[in-house]
C-alpha cells in the first residue's frame, strides 16, 4: 500500500486498485472482493481508529510502544529510546 500510494501515486481509495494489489502481492482476488464488499474487518478497523484517537495519533508514521509514542519519521536513537523507556514501564 505504501509503495502504491507513495510512489506510484495510485489511487487507494477504489476498490479496483485495491484489488489490483491484492493480486500483485499474491492474495486470491475473489477473498479480496468478498472482503472489501461484505466489509468483514470493519469492526478491527474501527477499533484500530478508536485506539489510534486514544493515542493522539494525528499522522503517519506513528511509532507506538507501551504507552508512548512519537509521530514522525525519527532517527534511529529516538525509537531506540521509545523501546528502551516501554521496556523499563513494563519492569515497574
């Protein structure tokens, strides 16, 4: 999805181009379609929304660890140190 939509500028939102992808990364097309048409995640997604808005999470990338996060892309050091600091929580 990150490759289509970045760098290829392909238009994510259509179901086609979903399908499309579906099919190039080797997933059968026909549990694709019955997928996108009968909307058999939406209640993960749904919760994954909520839980990204418990967060405050406002963009992307998000990096989430324990409790914390950072938006952004970040360097190396910074999500070492967001691990290290979830990893200390988790001790306590």
């Amino acid at each position: 999805m990150f490759r289509a939509y970045f760098v290829e500028a392909r238009n994510i939102s259509q179901p086609a181009v979903l399908l499309e992808i579906a099919a190039e990364v080797g997933l059968p097309a026909a549990g694709a379609r019955e997928v996108l048409e009968k909307r058999t995640f939406k209640e993960a997604v749904d919760q994954d929304w909520a839980l990204s808005r418990q967060y405050g999470i406002t963009g992307v990338p998000t990096f989430v660890a324990g409790h914390r996060g950072v938006v952004g892309a970040q360097p190396y050091e910074v999500l070492e140190q967001l691990v290290k600091q979830a990893k200390a929580e988790e001790t306590t």
